[in-house]
C-alpha cells in the first residue's frame, strides 16, 4: 500500500482501538516478520467487535491481515503476498467460565494456553491441549493451526474436546458455532471447519472445552527396539491390547538428543494413569518389551522433551526443516525409512518422534555442518519423502528456511476438496484478505 494509504488505513485503526494499539513503526515490526515480510503495522484489538470494525475497514481497503496469538507457529504456510495488518489478540485474555462440576472452561483467544492449563489444574482437572512452547502459545492460535501433542493419543484432537467457539468472519461478522456445554451440538460442524484454518477464514475471538479429571498419578515405560518394524510391533500390539495408554510415542535415536537422553536403539514411550492395579497392570504387561520406568521429576523431564521436539530442533538449528506427517500406521516404517534415506542423499540428518497409535510424525531434517545442503535439496529432500507416503497421507512442512519455500509446496498436493474449501473461503471470506497468499489458495 502507498504511505499515504497506509497512514490513513492508521488513523482509522486507531480511531477503532485507540492510539496506543496501532504500531507502524518499522523498528518496532521488524520483529513481527513472517518469512521476512515486515507487516505495515499491528493492531490489537480488545473485543469480537473492534476487530469486526477492523476487518470490515481492511475489505474496504482490501488490505491483507494476518492474526498472530503467540506467534509460535507463523512458521507454517507460504511466503505471504503482504502482511498489511497484523491483528494482534493479546488483548483478549478474559476468562469467561470456568465450571469444573460441569468440566467445562471458556476463555477469550489471546490467553497463553500455559496458563490456562496451570489454572484448570489447580482444581484437578485436565484441558489435554499440549501442543509444543504452551507457555507461548494461545488458545486461538493453537485451535487455529490444530497444535497438539502426546495426549492426543488418549484424548484425541482439539476437535473431540472443543464445544464451541466465536469468531469473527473474513468480511466482519461477528458468529458462533457450538456452544458452552457438551451436550450443545448446534453449528458443531463450522466449528471444526474453524480448526485448523490458519486463520484464513477469520479470527477466533474465544473458544470452550470440555474438561477431564487430572490424572492422580502416571507412569512412563520406555521400551527399546532394534529398528522402526520391531517398534511398531509393539505399538500395535499395545493398540490391540485392553491397554489405553494417554501417550504413546515413537522415538527415533537421534531424536533423543533433543529429549536429553541417549541410545542407539529405536525407543517407545508408553505413559499410562489410573489407581494402582492399572500401573501395575501396565508394569506386568509390558515388561517383556520395556527395561526403564519413570515416575516423578524423571518422567516429567523426559515426557516434557517428547513433547517439546518440535521446539528443540530449530532452536538448535536455525536451518533445520520439520514435517508433520500423517499415514496409515501401517506405513510408518517404510516413510521413516524413505525419510531417512532422502536425509543421507541430500546432506541431512534425520530424527523422529511422533504418536504412534496415530500415526502422527514430527519428522526433523537437520542440515549437515560441514557439508550444509544447498535450498534446492529442501525441495529434493520434501519430493522423495512424499514420493513413499501412501495417498491417503500427508506431508506438511511447517518449518524450513525462508529462501528454499519457492522450490517445493510446504503444504503438498492440491487437496481432493479444494473446490469444497474454496467456497467456504468465498463464503466468509469474500475479498481474500486473510493470510493472503500463504495457504493453498
């Protein structure tokens, strides 16, 4: 946009939310850059309709907006066209119910999800959203990019837990879908079209979930295995099992570097919770295939470096790039082996953990340091290990370098439904201003 447009487009912004929640200064936005791209400013809003004010003036100007939460996962998606907003939610950090007799909990998207965890525990109760960086992280940006971890294993997808949220359409309209107890079904479906949208169709201003009872007491089973195949033997025998472990993890060796721990095998965590007879069931039954047990300090320091992989590797290397990866379990060792394969050709290492019982994978390829990769072996690194997946999988790069994004698609193939998800762009997004140019379309 043209200075003077812009700086008019900032004096109507602050005359919605006020002087001191509009930025443009360019110092300030360095720090907001997503994949290099300066936004033109932030604004921060403060309720479901300023920001529907906001986004019905962005239409008017047909001015882009990106949503950042915790600005954990604006690594995801392509090089954006321009960033001519940047909506920021962290002024929207209200609580709006916490009922544990009813197991329910509402609160506005700008909360950090840290600390609603540390608050619905305090009453012994479990929100079992762990996604990496929770500290960080919010509540509507972790329902917008379908973050998770472990625990989905045993409590599913933000998706089963969820029971409503609010939002703000693409073109300004204030909506709901759902509701605030379990039973209420209405809308149910728009809502998991919320899930997971990137924020491409809107902005989720405040969401409510279903609780559980907290554990009162865990224990973590670490079983060690020759290779992938033998592995998964064992994850799907467990899965075949009266067993219902809440996590269950596959572990690559050289991903237990990143953990804090160390072996030349191929490791499964298994991590169950009950009364006394279950975790001694669990110690009974598993005991042919496990040599450690953790309990304690020792089984939250290495059960928080599970989940905490995807966080870990970037930190470590600036360069390095991630996938999530998503197949039949089935198909786990023949992808992992393809991945690690493509990872020797092209000048990376490669490291795994994922939820086994899922088959959902953080496959990590790290450049080597003495011989790097060039950007284009990104492309030919992404290009082999979709080449192994099974076509009802996916593989998404949610973390590489800004400069090797133009030689592959982060996001894979065209999707089966595209025209299904066009039209639902179309409909609450009419103009195409959110996150433009960053998701499939």
């Amino acid at each position: 946009m043209a200075s003077t447009a812009t700086a008019q487009l900032g004096r109507e912004l602050a005359a919605i939310v006020g002087d001191a929640y509009v930025c443009d200064d360019p110092g300030a936005l360095t720090g907001f850059a997503i994949d290099g791209v300066r936004p033109g400013m932030w604004v921060v809003p403060a309720s479901a309709e300023e920001i529907a004010a906001i986004l019905r003036l962005a239409n008017e100007r047909d001015a882009s907006v990106t949503v950042a939460g915790g600005f954990t996962r604006q690594s995801i998606g392509k090089v954006p066209e321009q960033v001519n907003i940047l909506l920021r939610t962290h002024r929207l950090t209200r609580v709006l119910h916490f009922d544990p007799g009813d197991l329910t909990i509402g609160m506005e998207a700008g909360c950090k999800l840290g600390e609603i965890l540390v608050r619905v525990a305090e009453k012994g109760l479990l929100l079992p959203l762990d996604p990496p960086n929770a500290a960080q992280a919010t509540i509507g940006g972790s329902l917008a990019t379908s973050s998770f971890g472990p625990l989905k294993n045993g409590f599913g997808g933000a998706r089963e837990y969820c029971i409503g949220v609010s939002f703000v359409t693409g073109d300004g309209r204030i909506a709901k879908a759902g509701g605030r107890v379990v039973k209420n079904v209405a809308g149910y479906d728009l809502m998991k079209l919320m899930i997971g949208s990137q924020g491409t169709l809107g902005v989720i201003t405040s969401a409510n979930f279903r609780l559980f009872p907290a554990p009162k007491q865990t224990a973590t089973f670490i079983g060690e295995f020759e290779d992938c195949e033998s592995a998964m033997e064992f994850c799907g025998a467990v899965r075949r099992s009266p067993l219902s472990p809440i996590c269950m993890e596959v572990i690559s060796p050289r991903a237990l570097e990143y953990i804090g721990d160390s072996s030349e095998a191929w490791s499964v965590l298994t991590r169950a919770a009950g009364s006394d007879a279950v975790l001694e069931r669990y110690r009974r039954e598993l005991s042919a295939n496990t040599n450690r047990e953790l309990v304690g300090a020792e089984e939250k320091r290495f059960c928080n470096g599970v989940r905490e992989f995807a966080e870990a590797v970037p930190r470590k290397h600036q360069n390095a790039m991630l996938m999530e990866v998503h197949l039949r379990s089935s198909a786990v060792c023949e992808v992992l082996g393809a991945a690690e394969q493509a990872a020797t050709d092209h000048n990376f290492l490669f490291a795994s953990v994922g939820r086994a019982g899922l088959a959902s994978l953080i496959v990590a390829l790290v450049p080597l340091s003495v011989d790097p990769p060039v950007v284009s072996q990104y492309a030919s690194v992404v290009t082999a290990i979709r080449k192994s997946m099974p076509k009802d999988g996916s593989a998404v790069v949610v973390r590489c370098p800004r400069e090797a994004k133009p030689y592959f698609s982060v996001w894979g193939e065209t999707a089966n439904d595209m025209e299904a998800m066009k039209a639902v762009k179309r409909a609450l997004d009419p103009n195409g201003i959110m996150n433009r140019g960053r998701f499939l379309f």
